[in-house]
C-alpha cells in the first residue's frame, strides 16, 4: 500500500445531539454506541481513520465533553488523540478552525468529519481525488436512499412500479472533508464556512466533490431511527458475512 498522503483529521463532536433524546442526555451525540458493536460513533470513526493511515486526530468537542474525555481515557486508541473544547459556541467555521490550530502538522493537507458519520470509503482515493484537482477543500458527497417508497408513473397517470426507498436523484454533503495545509486560514473565527469560505472556493474553482463510491456504506446518525436502522444494517451485514464464510 502506498504512503498515505493525509494522516491527520479533525472530528466535530460538539454538538448537542437533541434530535437523539434521550440518547443525548448523559452523553454527546458521538457516544452514542451503534446497537450490537458496544462501541460508540466516535470509536469506530477513529478505527476507520487509523486504517487509512491518519496518525493524529483533535476531537472538538463542547456539549458534555468531560463524557468523551472520560471514555478517551480508558479507551484503547488506535491514533493519537487531543482534545480541545469550544467554551462558547464558534460555529461551524468556527470550530473547524479552533481544532485546527491544534493539529501537529500544520504545512499538510487534513481530513476533518462530523461526529455522527458512520461510514467506510477508501479515504486516501479521496485524497488523491483532492490533490489531482488543485482544490482548496473537497467534500465526500452522498447519495442516501429515500426514507419512502417512491412511485413510478407515466406520460398518461397510469402507475407502472412502486420503489423502496430508492437513491436520492440528488448528492448531499456527506459530512467528510479533505483541505488543504491552507484551509484553515480561510476559516471564518466565529461562523459557518459554509456560507462564507465555501461559496468564495467554489466561485474560484478550488472546491471540489468527491461522490462516494456506489456501494459504499454511509449514514448519518441524527435521530432514532437513524440509530435503529444503523443496527438493523450491522446485523444484515453481518449475517451475509457469515453466510458467505460457510458456502
């Protein structure tokens, strides 16, 4: 495997998860465990991060940080782990660029995500993707599946098929990024990147999209359901793995 090309990132865990309640009462919305791994988000985004070579990682955190520096503590890290804790809220910009004066490589290129990702891609195919394009900042983009059945209906209203949750025509923000050693200095102190350094990158041409691969798992855990469904893709997963290793 070739050296990898980024081996820092920054996690936002600061957020106050209250679409998860009860979840979020006692804990960030990263602590929360996935059903059936005994292992909280954040724990398995620091695995997937270790096994794409990153070797630093700065957590921000704010909402119930002492939770997550507790678990951090007696947790067998398979990275480099500092935290740093936001004592008023900055914002997203904000905050990405208060962890990033923590990183310990600041003339390299980072990879940073929201704490409620949970997902697995070649992360340095990424990178390259960045690279080759000049860009400043490139986004993972998504295509999450529809939460409803869609209907297919032709020219005349007669209904020819009913799709399950069918992909979204439409690519998201998957909450995955990879920037440049000069990001940070063009985050805003205290505000939202997104309507601020992102627009100016993309009217410059130096903001780029990196869409997922198809068959890439991702999602984001924002409310129950999310967290209900994430077990019932573990344990699918899971038993076709199993089905596979006794054929």
């Amino acid at each position: 495997m070739a050296k990898p090309t980024v081996t820092q990132a920054v996690i936002l865990a600061g957020g106050q998860g209250s679409r998860l309640r009860p979840y979020t009462d006692d804990r960030p919305k990263p602590m929360i465990e996935i059903p059936g791994t005994g292992v909280p988000i954040i724990g398995h985004q620091l695995q997937w991060l270790a096994e794409e070579g990153v070797t630093d990682v700065v957590i921000s955190c704010g909402y119930l940080a002492d939770v997550l520096q507790d678990w951090l503590k007696t947790a067998d890290l398979p990275v480099n782990v500092t935290t740093v804790v936001e004592t008023e809220p900055l914002g997203r910009g904000g905050g990405l660029k208060f962890a990033a004066a923590s990183l310990p490589r600041h003339n390299e290129a980072w990879y940073a995500t929201n704490g409620d990702i949970w997902t697995r891609f070649p992360l340095h195919d990424m990178a390259d993707f960045h690279t080759a394009r000049d860009a400043h900042a490139t986004l993972a983009l998504a295509r999450p599946r529809l939460p409803w059945g869609t209907v297919d209906v032709d020219q005349f209203g007669n209904i020819l098929d009913f799709i399950e949750s069918p992909p979204s025509p439409y690519l998201i923000n998957a909450g995955v990024y990879v920037f440049s050693s000069d990001f940070a200095a063009m985050l805003p102190d205290l505000g939202d990147h997104e309507r601020s350094t992102f627009p100016r990158l993309a009217r410059e041409h130096r903001l780029s999209g990196y869409e997922l691969p198809q068959g890439v798992y991702w999602r984001a855990i924002d409310t129950a359901k999310d967290l209900s469904e994430a077990a019932k893709e573990l344990a699918s997963a899971r038993a076709a793995a199993e089905a596979d290793s006794d054929a």
